[in-house]
C-alpha cells in the first residue's frame, strides 16, 4: 500500500477494515493457514505490499516508519502472519490487528515486555482501537547469539542501504560478539572468519589488512584511513562491527585500491538493528593470561534525549613470548549518536590509540630450511667491525673504515647489478656452529622502539528530505606520529595528517510499481600531509650480522641516523608531501522485479607535490615536485534475486587509485614519472544465499583482479590475482551454530622485465654464497628482473594458496544457578593455511598448518567469566615476512597461550 502519514491513520484502518468484511471469508482466514510464500530481500515497503497481495491480508504500513528499512528474503510455507514477523526481524517494528483483521504496522517500545510492544506501539501511535497479538512466534527462525547471518541492510559497504544478501560483492560482517568469542584481538585474526585474509608478517606488526594478496585500505565510518604498513596495532576492540569488502571501494568513499578494504564501525549508543539507548549501562572487564597479559577495559552507555553517547576505553601493559616485545598501548573512544528533531540527526565520533613496546622486526635471522624442519640455527659473530668508541653501537664511521663505501653508500650491502660480491669481512669468525633456536628469540632488543600515537575524528549531520531524501553532510580527520628504531639498520620518524570533506544527497524513485531505483550523488575533499623521514638507502643495514642465540651485541648494532656537525639527525630520506583532491560521485541500484544494476562512478582530480632532502637521495633532490592530474573510477555489478534464496551476480570494476607511500603520501619519484595514479581491475562472478528458512547464509565467489603497483624509486610492476572464496554460517539449532569460509587463490607479479622490478633483499646462498661466510652483511637484488626466472613474472609465495576455517558454537539456554540466571556457551574452530615461502626458485618452503582455537564462558547475573586458549595443540608454524624481506627471515608463530576475562555489565 501507499505510505499514509500517521494523522490518517485511524480512517485508512476503518476502510481497510471495511474493506476486509465484505472480502470473501476464504481471504479473511488466509491469515491462520500456511500457505507458500516467496518474497525476496527488498525495501521493507515493496515486500509488504508483495505479502498482502500473495496472502490476501489488508497491511496499513505508514511511510514514516518503513522509509529506508529493507527486509529479509522470506521463502517456503508458513502463515501470512509468521510470515510478516519474518519481514519485520531486525526493524524495531512490530503490528497491531484490529477486530475486523486489518494490520497496522507500529513502532515497537524499548524495554517493554514482548507481550506489550504492540500495545503500547498502538497507544503511542494513537490506534488504541486495535486489538493486537500477545506473542507472536516465527517458526523456522533460529536464535543468532553471534549475530552471524546478517540480515540486516547496511550503508557502510556501498553507501547504499543493501543487505549482505543483496550486496553484488564479496563481503563480509564480523560483530563484536563474535570477535569476543572468537577471541580476536587485531586484524591478523580476522583470518579465521573472513575468506581471502591472509596477512604475511609486516615486521611483526598487524596494521593493514591484506586482501586477495595485496595491503588493502582500512576505513573509519566509511573514511579511509592513513597508511598503516605495520606503524601500529589494528586493535578491534572498539568495533561494535567491522566489514571487510573484496574489491574497490563504493565510488561513495573513494578511489580504493583493488584488493579489499576494512571498514571500522565505532561502538556507539545505536547498534546495529537497534533504536538508540535509554537507559544507562555499560560494562567493565580485566583480562590475564600467557606471557604476563594484563588488559583493562570498559564502556559506558549514556541515554541523551533521542540520543545517547558511547565511551570506551582501553589499557594494555603486558609482556610477550617474544623476547623484548612488551605491548602497551591505550585505546579512547568517545561517540554521540542522536535525532536533533524530526527532521535532523548527527554523529560525532572521536578515538585515540596510543602503542609503545611492539617493535617491528623480522623474526628470524639466517634462515635455512634446516631451520625451519628442525630449529637448527647457525651461530656465530663477526668481529671485523668493532664498536670503536665504546658507546654501544656501530656508527656510519666505524663501518666505513673497515669496509669503505661506493658512490656513497655503504659496502657493508653488496647489490648484484652493481658488481657486488662477497667481501672476506663478512665471514662468521667467532662461536661457528649450529644450536637450537627457540621461537621467542627473534631480532629485537632492548633498545629498539616502535611509538605511535593516532587521533581520528568523524561528525555527520543528516537531514530527511520527503519521503525518501537524505542529505548528509561530513567530516573526517585522521592523524598519525609514528617514532621507530630498529638496531639492525632502520629507523624512520613518520607524521601524517588527513582531512575529508563530504557533502551528498540519497534518494529513491519509482517509475511505475516495478522499476525503483535507491540513487547517491556527492562531492567530495581530501587534503593529506605527510613528513617521512628514513633510513636505511645508504644501506647500513645488516639483519644477518647478530647471532640470535647470543643476543645484540654492540658490534651488530647499527646506529642506523647520521648527525650532522650541529648536532642534527641526517637521514637518507627527506620526504616532506602533500596532496589534495576533489571529487565528485555517484551510486545506483536500480531494480526492475527481481533484477538489480548496481552502477557507481567517481571523478578525481589530484594538485601533488614533494620535495627530498635527505643526505641519499637517488632521483630529484632539495626541490619541489610538482604535478596535477585526473581519472575516473567506475563499477558495474548486474544481480538476480531469485524467490528461491539465492542471489547470483556478476560484476565489474575499473579503479584508478593513489600510489602512496608508508605514510599516506607521494614520494617525488612517482609524481617525476607520473605515475601516482594507478590503475586496478576487478572481474567477479558469485551467487549469495539465504536457505533453510533463512538459517543458512552465505556467499561464494571467483574473482580475477589486476593492480598496478610503483615504488618510491620509480619501479613499476602489477599483481593479478585470481581465486575462489567461500563464506558459509549455518544456525543448525537454536543453540549450534557454524561458520565456514574457504579461499583458494593465486597471487602473481607481472612480467618486471630484465633489470626491473621490487627491490630484494636475498640470503647468502642466493648469492652464490655460504652462509656462514656472508652473514656478516648484506646481499640485493636492486631489482628482482635482475633474476632471469623472476623476469617474467612469478608466483607471490608469501600468500597460501588455501586457507580453509570451520568454527563451531554452542549457546546454552538461559538456566537457573543459585537463584541467578545464568547462561554458558563454547566455541570451537580450526584454521587451515597451506605451505607458504619466497618468490626464488627451489626456494625455502614453510610448511602448511592447522591452529585450533576454543573459548568458553559462563555468564551468572551480570558477571561473565570468559577463557579463550589459542593454538589448543600447540602447532609449531611460521608465517612469511613481507616486502623486502620474504626471502631472508620468517615470523616463527605464538606456542599455545590463554587469556581469562571477568566482565561486569551495569
């Protein structure tokens, strides 16, 4: 039916009813007999009105309160009347009928006994007249203590209000509840959940995500965030939920690189599928376990008006299984949520994270297959270079004096294409011999650092417009420091700032009863500043030199930061950035019945320069570079959904995004070469599904995909990816539930050419030299084209070709213990990962493993006792270290550790 304002209400009801007796009584009991009904997943108002003309029931459902909601699909025989609990599931609305057996739909009332939602919904909407139902049950609908089948629609995946179901992409949701109980601490973790995640080892740190075999972009609230290439920890725990899209990002939020995206959704005073807070609450809770863990932390929930605000807070000081790693790090979230008037809403967002004592590193050192079969590690130091003044460390000078240097950097790296070779210095000359190494000694020591601090900020304001307009209007700023130094040859000293401006206007219409269309067009700006200050391209670096077994000593730690004669850091790179865009897009779904398009576009037109002045510059140095350009981005997806449960799609995407450096920037080489845009490609095919009476959800997917990618110094080469993905959550009984996901992938670098390509870092052997000879420094490829079988392009072995989870539930039933109520529950799963390595032929082969997980808890009252044991079987695994190191270290994984949590909820 039409959208009635709720002021005709009354009248419309007497007609409905009016209406309805002089039906024929067939149609008037069609609401008591089960019948078999097929209604897709669509706006909330186009399924009722597609089940009161398949069932006969006369349905009063006013514009105000469905405006912008979407339903399930509902499928299979059940009664008009379950049917439409169906449709409602997940909108805080519920339905009055009166004597005659005309339906109104009413607003449900917070805290209300069930029994009472629909009349004290009637009263508040002045229908006192109705008569409603006391309880209405759904058959065939389980209960979803993870929140696991997301039925729900979502704006924070295309920008458009689409169900997971109705979303043409590979995409995932994973709740709060669920990264508690599947123990998830960061986004290294959210492998076991979401298909196609695997992240080599970025130093030890889990900053960004990797999709599909590339860093993928992590978003705040539909806003991308600074580069994190391992400056910091992702921490989850201030998510009320994260998504993870497959792909570019929506035109809406960006030009996002091919590969994927993580987007942050803050805890806020409105949750998903939920009306704001009323009452005031929160929680407290205090986590120990393995290796000195120590966690504190809570929220608090403040009903304000039509509103509310969300704070949250986070401590962590706590130690590690790796030697000389102590995590510490602070985590506030502040969040206003709230209705201005009828009219006008906002959102205010506001989070700081602070992190100290996760040091970035390799892990190993002095690799071998020997190494990782049988934990044979070789030993032994060099003593050619000695720390000559005593002050604990090896200068640049001390260096020179033994080994010289080369057009000014250091002989202590020997790069192939420059005639280099192994040198007599480097050869282990004292303690040569084999030991076992443990996996907690890995390359970091006490006075290396890794220090960060984040600030990121969001305000939205959003005004209805009509029946369907909204126009919103926001605001985001994003800010990074980040301090490191890493005693085997690195430091850098990172600042970056980010601004975004948007402004844009939703609406839908409808041509007819069948083609509809949900539309929006914007405008955007972004401003982004950057300083990113490095060491390590006069290549004093050295991770071979140290001797794990023994420990740092001063000879094999690097004082990797000149100092000039006024006292002053020298670094080899200078990098002051800074870039802006505007921005102009556009979304549409347009549906025709059960077929859907869904169009995107976006124009950007980028001012960039950059300027280096650091003491090892290769390329323009001490002036500015300059240069302006534009490109498009679009996307179409094309989908059917079928009144069977199962949504097939298909869909293209062609992006043009930023090359950007570690800090977010645009480093003078690539805006020299003009090569700061670049190009990415997605073709994908798949089939979403909704079965079982809605209890089986899930999708599957086979992707190609391509993504240009140039380096600081100018060298271009692409990865093109192909695989499948399976993501599958089965609520098998009100109380088991399932989750499965399964990725079967290939990452590939394009043809490099000879002589071109990523720089390499290689062990000795690859050098054409014993590695006890040649771990006294440091051997490079300047370019991996310089590797006759890499020149043609190779397999990107850092990323498996399977990876494969299976999670079990259990969740009891509310139960009485000692006169409290009192609930447990159980969680169990296993994460498959095949055999990983390098990209170099016959190369070192980490073997395949299987981590298994449990948690458990009891919660009596308001008291929840929580434990999760991680790697149950204590597996020893490894995973493979990313960019310029995959050839010559490994990230030896965590033994079997335990975390206890005790929550207090208010």
């Amino acid at each position: 039916m039409t959208k009635p304002p709720l002021s005709l209400q009354p009248l419309l009801l007497g007609l409905a009813a009016t209406a309805y007796l002089c039906a024929p009584a067939s149609a008037q009991a069609s609401s008591e007999q089960a019948q078999e009904i097929r209604i897709p997943s669509q706006s909330l108002d186009a399924a009722l009105n597609e089940l009161a003309a398949q069932s006969g029931l006369v349905i009063v459902a006013p514009g105000a309160l469905t405006s912008g909601l979407r339903s399930q699909t509902v499928s299979g025989t059940m009664t008009p009347r379950e049917a439409l609990s169906r449709l409602l599931e997940g909108t805080q609305l519920t339905y009055g009928v009166n004597e005659q057996g005309a339906i109104s739909i009413v607003r449900a009332v917070r805290n209300a006994p069930a029994d009472d939602h629909a009349r004290l919904g009637s009263q508040e909407n002045d229908m006192s007249d109705l008569a409603v139902l006391d309880t209405v049950t759904v058959t065939g609908t389980r209960a979803d203590p993870l929140n696991q089948l997301q039925k729900g629609a979502t704006d924070s995946l295309t920008g458009l209000s689409l169900s997971l179901l109705e979303t043409p992409r590979s995409a995932s949701r994973v709740s709060d509840i669920t990264i508690e109980r599947y123990g998830m601490q960061d986004v290294d973790d959210l492998l076991s959940a979401v298909p196609g995640t695997f992240t080599a080892s970025f130093f030890g740190v889990p900053g960004n995500l990797n999709v599909r075999g590339t860093l993928a972009d992590t978003y705040f609230q539909g806003f991308k965030r600074i580069e994190n290439r391992g400056n910091y920890s992702s921490n989850l725990a201030a998510a009320s939920y994260v998504e993870v899209l497959r792909g570019p990002a929506s035109p809406i939020y960006g030009p996002g690189k091919v590969g994927g995206l993580l987007n942050f959704i803050p805890k806020t005073a409105k949750g998903v599928d939920r009306d704001y807070v009323d009452t005031f609450g929160g929680s407290v809770s205090a986590t120990t376990g393995s290796y000195d863990k120590a966690v504190i932390s809570g929220e608090l929930y403040i009903p304000a008006g039509d509103g509310g605000f969300a704070l949250f807070g986070e401590r962590e000081d706590s130690g590690s299984y790796y030697n000389n790693i102590n995590p510490e790090h602070t985590n506030l979230q502040g969040t206003y949520v709230g209705r201005l008037s009828d009219d006008w809403s906002m959102e205010l967002n506001a989070m700081y994270f602070e992190e100290s004592g996760r040091i970035q590193t390799p892990g190993w050192n002095r690799v071998t297959q020997d190494l990782i079969d049988t934990g044979t590690y070789i030993t032994g130091r060099d003593t050619d270079l000695q720390d000559i003044d005593g002050d604990g460390y090896l200068s640049f000078e001390e260096i020179d004096a033994v080994l010289g240097t080369n057009w000014g950097t250091s002989n202590l790296r020997q790069i192939a294409e420059y005639g280099g070779a192994n040198r007599p210095e480097f050869a282990l000359d004292t303690g040569v011999g084999t030991t076992r190494l443990d996996g907690s000694q890995i390359l970091a020591t006490d006075g290396d650092y890794n220090d960060t601090n984040t600030w990121t900020g969001y305000a939205g304001l959003e005004r209805s417009v009509g029946e369907t307009g909204k126009f919103q209007l926001q605001a985001f700023i994003d800010r990074m420091e980040n301090q490191r130094f890493n005693s085997f040859g690195f430091a850098a000293d990172y600042e970056a700032q980010a601004e975004e401006l948007r402004a844009s206007y939703g609406f839908k219409y409808a041509l007819g009863s069948h083609l509809t269309t949900d539309n929006v067009f914007g405008i955007g700006y972004r401003h982004h500043d950057a300083k990113q200050y490095e060491t390590f391209l006069s290549g004093y670096i050295a991770p071979d030199r140290r001797d794990l077994s023994v420990g740092a000593q001063a000879n094999d730690k690097i004082m990797s930061v000149r100092r000039g004669s006024d006292g002053a850091l020298m670094w080899d790179s200078e990098y002051d950035m800074e870039w802006s865009s505007k921005s102009a897009f556009g979304v549409s779904d347009i549906r025709f019945h059960r077929l859907a398009m869904l169009l995107g576009w976006r124009y950007d037109y980028y001012d960039a320069k950059a300027i280096n002045t650091g003491g090892t510059v290769f390329g323009v140095a001490n002036e500015w570079v300059e240069d302006s350009d534009g490109a498009h981005s679009w996307s179409a997806a094309l989908r059917y959904e079928t009144p069977y449960g199962i949504t097939p799609y298909v869909t293209y995407a062609d992006s043009r995004s930023l090359e950007s450096t570690q800090t977010g920037g645009l480093s003078t080489g690539i805006i020299a070469a003009k090569l700061f845009i670049s190009p990415s490609e997605l073709k994908e095919v798949g089939a979403k599904f909704s079965l079982l009476n809605g209890n089986l959800f899930g999708g599957m997917a086979y992707y190609e995909q391509f993504r240009r990618r140039t380096d600081q110094m100018g060298n271009v080469d692409g990865t093109t990816a192909k695989g499948v993905e399976l993501e599958a959550h089965w609520l098998a009984t009100d109380n088991l539930s399932f989750a499965a996901t399964l990725t079967d992938q290939e990452t590939r670098v394009d043809e490099p050419g000879v002589r071109r390509g990523e720089y390499l870092q290689v062990r000795p052997d690859q050098f054409g030299v014993d590695g006890a000879l040649g771990y006294g420094g440091t051997f490079a490829f300047n370019n991996a084209g310089y590797v006759p079988s890499l020149a043609d392009g190779y397999t990107l072995r850092t990323i498996p070709d399977q990876v494969a989870s299976l999670n079990g539930t259990y969740t009891s039933d509310r139960f009485s213990l000692n006169d409290w109520s009192a609930q447990s529950g159980l969680t169990l799963g296993a994460t498959y990962v095949s055999e990983t390595g390098g990209i170099l032929e016959n190369d070192i082969v980490l073997p395949s493993y299987t981590l298994v997980n449990g948690a458990a808890f009891l919660q009596v009252g308001d008291v929840t006792l929580s434990a999760n044991i991680d790697n149950l079987f204590d597996e020893r695994y490894f995973t493979p270290a990313a960019e310029v190191y995959k050839e010559v270290a490994v990230m030896p994984g965590l033994p079997r550790t335990y975390r206890l949590t005790l929550k207090y909820q208010f």
